[in-house]
C-alpha cells in the first residue's frame, strides 16, 4: 500500500488546479461537480499519507492483476475528476494488463480532467452524441436534451466518460463491458444505490466471477438508510451467484483526504484476497 500512496500522491501534486472557477460555477456545470462550495477552497489542498478510497481501490486493481484479471472499472459519479484521474494515471503506469476505465456522471466532462486523461498518450479519442430517455418520475428531465460517451482509445485498453443522469434508463445499454470493479460515488441516497445496481443487474454488467462493489458516503459501520440498501445488495447478490459473497466496512479519507472528515466506506465482493 506504501507505494501506492505514494505513486498517488505525486499524481496529485503534479496538478496545480483540478478546476477552473468559471468551469464550476456555471455552464457547463449542472451541480458544480459536485463539489460543495463550502470546500470548493479544499480543492488544490495537499493531503496527508493516510488512506483514501483511491488507494484503497488502487489495491483492489493491483490485487487483480497480480491474478492476471483483466481490469473493467466503472466509477458512478466522477465530480472534477480526481479519483478517476489518480485510478487512469496509477493503471496506465503500473498495471500491464487489458483494462476499461469507464465513469458515469451527468455533468459534461470537467476540461481540465479531459486534458489530464488526453495527455496519457493513448491513440485516439471518439465521441457520440445518445440521446435523453429518463422516466418522467425522476427529477432530472428538464436538464439536459442530449448526453454523449467520450472514448480514449489505446489499442484493446479504453477510458470512456458517459455524461448522462444515472436515471436515465438508456445509458446502461450502451455500456459494453462486465465490469469487476464497480464504485459508486453518485448521488447519495438509498433510492440511487438501488436504482443503480439495478441498471446494472438488468443490463448484465456485473462480472460474477471476480468482482469488487464499492459504496462511498456510508453512515457508519452497517447502520443508517444508505446500509439498509448495500445489505438489500449484498443480500441479492447472494441470491443471485453460486459463490460466498462478503462483505466490508472501512473508514478512510475521501478525494479531500485529511482536510475534510472521515468517510465510510463499504465494499462487497466475491473474492476472498480482498477481505483478509
């Protein structure tokens, strides 16, 4: 974990900014990333040695690799960019094996986090205009009339941002991979987790071979509305899959690290390496 800490920390000290003030607070941003503007000064701050979530997932991805795994991560929720960034910049440099780097967000991609993942020399970049299809009961219609999927190419290997509501019933189709990793950092309400994983059940996107589920903004250790819905996951996936399902509570800092509080965070897998 040592090394992972701190490969990360220098992938962040090599960027001065994470965004731009005008980027954030207006057009193109629908809920300024994400990012509250009581911490919006937090942004650029270093951050101390302790774990985040990032490291943690860092170990995750390099636990799978020394099993030769290919590496399909989906990130719900990116806001600026930092955790997608530091996980693109940590594969891209360390881990020699096949991987898809996909993240779901429905603000348009933040630029700075653009140039950050152009400048990973992959080959090509495509963009695709979808259209909107989120059900009328959900609260985000009137926000956007079109969403797009950005795909930075390197031979078989792949980031893709989809810039869509995750309400939107249409995105998960055209998503095209299962994915191992899965961290859902989006909108934090019970209702989303379980919209979420539903999407992702119905569309067939969860490897049940060898799979990581990951929850950030927990309450606490396996109490509160947010673990009523991991347990109703956990419990499903149970139902679902012929093999032992575990699952995690940790506590460790967040994208702000140690200059906001401590996050809980919840992990369930299939795979027995990550619970020792």
């Amino acid at each position: 974990m040592d090394n992972i800490i701190r490969f990360n920390r220098n992938t962040l000290n090599n960027v001065s900014n994470w965004i731009k003030r005008e980027d954030w607070e207006s057009p193109p941003s629908l809920f300024n990333y994400g990012l509250p503007d009581r911490v919006f000064h937090l942004i650029n701050k270093n951050i101390s040695n302790e774990v985040t979530e990032c490291d943690l997932i860092c170990n995750f991805i390099t636990d799978f690799s020394n099993r030769n795994i290919p590496i399909n991560y989906l990130e719900i929720g990116v806001s600026v960019g930092k955790t997608f960034y530091q996980i693109t910049k940590f594969v891209k440099d360390n881990i020699n094996i096949k991987h898809s780097l996909h993240c779901l967000d429905i603000e348009q991609i933040n630029p700075i986090l653009k140039d950050l993942l152009l400048s990973l020399r992959y080959d090509k970049i495509e963009e695709q205009k979808i259209n909107v299809n989120v059900p009328i009961e959900d609260c985000h219609i009137k926000l956007k009339s079109e969403n797009s999927i950005i795909k930075i190419i390197d031979g078989e290997n792949d980031i893709s941002y989809y810039e869509s509501d995750e309400f939107d019933l249409d995105i998960w189709t055209h998503m095209n991979k299962k994915y191992n990793i899965i961290f859902s950092d989006a909108l934090h309400e019970p209702i989303a987790l379980l919209k979420e994983y539903n999407q992702l059940k119905k569309n067939n996107l969860i490897d049940f071979d060898n799979f990581i589920y990951c929850f950030d903004d927990l309450e606490s250790e396996k109490t509160g509305r947010m673990w009523q819905s991991v347990l109703s996951i956990y419990n499903d996936l149970k139902n679902t899959i012929n093999k032992p399902i575990y699952i995690k509570h940790y506590k460790v800092n967040g994208w702000l690290g140690n200059n906001e509080y401590v996050h809980n965070f919840g992990v369930i897998t299939n795979s027995s390496y990550i619970i020792k």
